[in-house]
C-alpha cells in the first residue's frame, strides 16, 4: 500500500502563473519531507524539503507548505516558468527508509 | 566527472545471464542507494549503504546482490532474474546526518540503468 500519493498525474498551467503541486501521506511517522524534479533520461535532482516541525520552507520561486493534520504537502511555483516542465516527485522519510510518491507531469505553456 | 553516475545505461539481460550495474559517486558522501521504478509505480528503496555499511534491505529477492566495497563505489549484482524485474534501477548518494546514523538529507541521483530481462 502506498503510504506517499500524487493523486494528479499531470498539471498544465500557463507561464507566470501558479503551478500548484499536491502531495498526501499516510505515516505519522514521517519527520522530512522532500521535492524532486525529474527530466528525461535524467535522475530525479533535489529541489526544497521541510522538516515536519515547520510548516513552510520557501527558496526562491519554490515554496512548500506542510499541513500534518491533514497528511498534506504541496510544493508552489510561482511564477512558472517553461524550464519548471518536468516530473515533480514527493518523498517521506522516515528514519533510514524514503518512500516517493508516482510523480506529477508538470507542463508550463509559454 | 562529477556528481554520480551509472553504468551501463541500458542492459538487455536473459534470465540465466549474470551481470553488474555500477554506480560511483564523487561527492564525498558516505550513504548510497539503490532505487526500482517500475512502470506506472513509484520508486522503491532496496538498499541503504551507509559507511560501507548495508543498514536497509527492504524484502528484495535474493537474486539482487548488492556490494559496497567503498563509500564511492556500489554494485547490484544480478542472477536469474525475471521479466518482471525489468525497471529502471537508480542509484543515490547522500552525505549521513550525524549521530545514530541517521540519514536526513536529500539524496543524489544518478541517471539510471534501464534493464530489459527477456
């Protein structure tokens, strides 16, 4: 079962606006989360974490807010930008062992 | 070369072949990783090496061998695989938090190995 969801497999927003990414969890355990971002024919590259005793860590055009009563994180791109098109991973931690979610296709239209 | 990488990229294998992916990482970093992503799923976390050390083996078949002869360096070690097993095998590495070995800080990715197992 999976215990990190993308439940949106793919997202299209317009350049300059908001790209709003979501993410859900399932383990209370889960102390750190993570951001990735993923092109072709790459591997996955880091963008922004936040540990689970904040509830917003922001760099740059990047911002991810972290609801734990909900079990819900979301990882903000404003604005977006064309190069922002990639695959956005979301990833738990807990202890030695990470858990990511399916990815979410993110397209920026120029 | 920097970062981490993987070799090869792309291996066709039978199911009785044998065969080894690499990955090296120049970052100094003292945990490494192997990950599957299979089509359609997320990816899995197989092994945790840290200090050389094996700390995480989460259920994998015992045809995946993993070896880790230095911090810079690991290999999967792969025997009578199946078609099932074909996935895409990333390796990670990332630089250990202090105390009780806990690993708390964003990993890097190599590109991956594609494996193809006829």
């Amino acid at each position: 079962d999976q215990q990190v969801k993308q439940n949106s497999p793919s997202l299209s927003v317009q350049e300059g606006r908001i790209s709003i990414l979501n993410c859900d969890y399932t383990n209370s355990m889960f102390d750190y989360f993570l951001w990735y971002k993923k092109y072709p024919a790459e591997g996955p590259t880091f963008l922004i974490s936040i540990s689970s005793i904040k509830d917003k860590n922001e760099d740059g055009r990047f911002t991810v807010f972290l609801n734990k009563s909900a079990k819900h994180l979301s990882l903000h791109i404003v604005p977006s930008q064309p190069g922002d098109s990639a695959v956005y991973f979301c990833a738990a931690q807990a202890g030695n062992q990470f858990y990511f979610g399916t990815g979410t296709s993110l397209t920026v239209i120029p | 070369e920097t970062g981490v990488t993987q070799t090869p990229r792309h291996l066709v294998m039978g199911m009785t072949n044998k065969k080894s992916l690499k990955c090296e990482q120049h970052l100094g970093h003292n945990a490494m990783y192997w990950y599957k992503q299979s089509a359609k799923k997320p990816l899995e976390l197989m092994f945790v090496y840290n200090f050389k050390e094996q700390t995480e083996n989460n259920s994998v078949p015992s045809r995946f061998s993993p070896e880790c002869p230095n911090s810079s360096h690991l290999f999967l070690h792969l025997h009578t695989l199946q078609p099932e097993d074909s996935a895409l095998y990333l390796c990670a590495s990332s630089q250990p938090a202090g105390g009780l070995g806990r690993i708390n800080n964003e990993q890097f990715f190599g590109p991956g190995t594609r494996l193809t197992v006829l």
